[in-house]
C-alpha cells in the first residue's frame, strides 16, 4: 500500500506497565473499553497485510508501469546506469539475474524493484540479486517523498545491504542477506516492511543519529549479533517515533532489539507492539547505556518513554533487561533461561502480563502482582493462542498511569471481552484503533525529520 513519506497517519500504538511488587505509583486499569469513544488513528500497511501475523510471503496489489521506466538489461545495460538515467519520480525496473555492482542514489527520489513490483510474483525477490562483493551494495543519500521506494530485490554479501543517508524512503517486501548490517538508517527513516533480514554477520537492522522510521511485518532472524540495534545518539528536537510492530524477530546470536543509551536524555519515544521475539541468544529486549553495545545483562536505567504493547517474549536468555520510564502491558514472558524483566523499575510499570516457565520471573521491577498472571498460556507451535488459553480475553483496554491515558483501545481494535495476551489475538479484528494519552492524539500524523 502506498504512503505519503513526509506525512504518514500512525496507526497502533499502545502503552503498558510492569511491576514486580506492587507499585507506590498511582495506576487504573480496566479490562473492557470505555464507554467513551477513544479516538481512531489509522496505520494501513504497506503490504496490505490485515492480520497481527507477519507474512512470510508478501501480499500484493500490482502497480501500473510508469512511462518514465528505465529497464535493465533492456534500455541501460546496469543497474546504476538506469538510476543515473531514470528522472525524478521515475522507476528502474530490473530483470531477473545477479547483478555485481554497488549502487547509489543521490539527491534523488525513484522507485528502485524487481519485476515483483509489477506482477506481485514473489520468485522475483529471490531470482533479483545485487552482490554487493563485501562493499555496501546500495547507498542512498538525500532521498525523500512517495517514489523514493526499494521494492522486491536481495541484497547480499555487502558491507552494507543498503546505507540510507538523510533519507526518508520506502524498504517493501527485500531479503537483505549474508551483508554486515541488513540496512543501515543515520539521519533516515520512513517505512520498512515486508522484509527478510537473515544471516547479516552483525545486525539485521541498524538505527543511528536521527532515524525515525516505522518497522513492521518484517522476518528479522538468525543474524549474528542484534536483529535491531538502535543507538539513542544526542538528538533535541521535534520527538522521533520509532514503531517496531508485527514483526517476528528470532534466533539472532546476541538481542533481538537492542537499545543503547547515551548520557543525554534525547527526544525520542518508542512504540514496541505485537511482535514475536523468540529464541534469541541474549536479551529479547535488551538496554544498555554509555554507548556500550556488548551485552552484559546491565539492565540500563534508560529514561526514554518506551510502549511495550502485546508481545510475546519466548525462549530468551533475558525477556526485558532495564527501563527507567518502560510501560509494559498485554505481553506474554514465556520460558526465559534465566530471567523475564530485569531492573524495570524507577518510573515504570509492568501489568496485565502472563508468566509461564521463566527461571525467574522479575527481578527489582515494579511488576502489578494484582493483573499478573501464572499459567501456561497454550500456545501451538507458531506461538499463536490455542481456544483454551487463559490469555485470551485477559488484557486491558483502558490503562491510566500517574494521571496519564496510556492505552484508550476502542472495541474493533480486539475480538471478545478484552484484548488477548501477546502477540496474536486468537482471532484479529477487523480494526485496530489506540489512543495514546493526550500527546498521541496530538500526533496523528507523524512528519518525518530529516536533519541537515
């Protein structure tokens, strides 16, 4: 589904909170919604994708051909040919082959795809290669508005898989392979979607500097450090959202998302909604500070507003390893090798989670003893909630905490009584509609920054 990149109307986004004795914090809850209507925002999906499930395979409406079309092989022999070709708004459509070359796009906007952007056939993904020979495979550099799209296209063995810089584009539906980061974001963003990150050599998706971005129906799996790392540089400013949602985030050598801190507080806040993070080696959601990114379970005092909404946290080394200012609501923490919440405390809260086979549930966080539940959720093998789970039904659609609206779900944003617990509501409804607060309300539509 196509977007506006400069104004994007945010959908989801939700807020939480955790306790591990019940806090001195003032908090309200109530499992049903509001008799009061909350007030929509609507975020469509780019792969047009309506369930909490990410799609393995993209979902897909054809795209007409623009006339200003620059195909490769046919009409410039290389794909940096057809970009230093192709006008403003134009698209260089690519044959099927593995293409030897390190591209790059600057100061200009076009849509960059394989064949799959015209026909929706997914075989292009995979028969579409750009080996990049251990050098970054494509940099984009002052890129921005609508046709500023990468669509349908592997990108391997770079240094790189794509390094965007003060740029705000389109990432649908790539497989970003063997590189060293999958993409690399410093001054950057839009939307990033319907991708595969596997076997990066460091991180699947990389964050820097002023990166604002939403990240959503993505398989993010079996790199070897982080699947998303994102470092809290200074930054003061008009606040930068970063949404990580829907995604299915495993196997990955050291955190599943990662967040490392630096000693000023900076205008950021982070949506973290309805995403499986399984298996990972280290931390599912893992912080630390002074600009230190090897993993030490520090469980860093991050001041940072973090949302962690309806995830489901299974088979990790640590579930959630510190937040200062963390609202965790609706998750599941399932069988953490040694502990589920780590140091997620000061002005946090953890409530309406489930607990099930941790080593350790919580250590020295505010989880509420009184939402909390004990009990194996029953889950299938693709952690989706069978019909007897005590899960379902057992969230909260209206959550206050210290005076503030943190989550105002309306009843089409869930089926049944109250939201299910985790990841995937045993059936997803039609609508999914979220108040955050009165600053969200404020926020229906997100502008992009891109820093000079």
């Amino acid at each position: 589904m196509k977007k506006q990149v400069f104004l994007i109307t945010i959908l989801s986004v939700l807020s939480i909170f955790t306790n591990s004795c019940a806090p001195s914090q003032s908090a309200i809850g109530t499992d049903a919604a509001p008799t009061s209507t909350a007030l929509p925002t609507t975020t469509p999906s780019p792969t047009a994708t309506s369930t909490n499930t990410p799609p393995s395979t993209p979902t897909f409406t054809v795209t007409p051909t623009p006339s200003a079309t620059i195909r490769v092989p046919e009409d410039q022999p290389t794909i940096q040919a057809g970009i230093d070709a192709a006008p403003d708004g134009g698209l260089v459509l690519i044959a099927p082959g593995t293409y030897n070359e390190n591209l790059k796009i600057s100061e200009k906007s076009i849509t960059l795809a394989s064949h799959f952007h015209t026909t929706g056939d997914t075989q292009f993904i995979d028969n579409t290669v750009i080996d990049g020979n251990q050098q970054t495979v494509l940099t984009v550099v002052g890129a921005a508005g609508p046709n500023a799209k990468i669509i349908g296209l592997t990108f391997q063995n770079g240094d790189d898989g794509i390094k965007a810089r003060r740029s705000t584009l389109q990432v649908l539906n790539n497989h970003f392979l063997y590189n060293k980061d999958g993409i690399d974001y410093a001054n950057s963003g839009g939307l990033n979607s319907g991708n595969v990150y596997e076997d990066n050599t460091d991180d699947g998706i990389d964050l820097d500097n002023g990166t604002e971005v939403i990240i959503e129906n993505n398989m993010i799996r079996n790199n070897k450090n982080e699947g998303i790392e994102i470092r809290l540089h200074e930054y003061s400013g008009p606040t930068l959202k970063i949404i990580i949602r829907n995604n299915i985030i495993s196997g990955n050598l050291e955190d599943g998302i990662q967040l490392i801190d630096y000693p000023d507080v900076s205008d950021r806040v982070f949506f973290i909604e309805r995403n499986l993070i399984q298996g990972n080696a280290m931390a599912g959601l893992g912080l630390m500070d002074n600009g230190e990114s090897n993993e030490d379970f520090r469980a860093a005092s991050m001041p940072e507003r973090i949302y962690l909404i309806n995830n489901t946290f299974m088979d990790n080394h640590y579930g959630v390893s510190g937040g200062d200012n963390l609202i965790a609501l609706n998750n599941l923490f399932l069988n953490s090798t040694t502990l589920a919440l780590k140091h997620v405390d000061a002005d946090s809260i953890a409530a309406y989670n489930l607990f099930w086979n941790n080593a350790t549930d919580a250590e020295g966080s505010n989880v509420d003893s009184n939402t909390a539940l004990f009990a194996d959720p029953l889950l299938d093998a693709s952690a989706q909630l069978l019909q007897s789970s005590p899960a379902i039904d057992a969230g909260v659609a209206y959550f206050e905490w210290n005076g503030e609206t943190i989550l105002d779900l309306s009843q089409s944003a869930f089926s049944g009584d109250a939201p299910d617990l985790g990841a995937f509501e045993l059936k997803p409804p039609q609508a999914h509609t979220a108040t955050l607060g009165v600053f969200w309300e404020q926020m229906a539509n997100i502008a992009f920054i891109l820093p000079d």
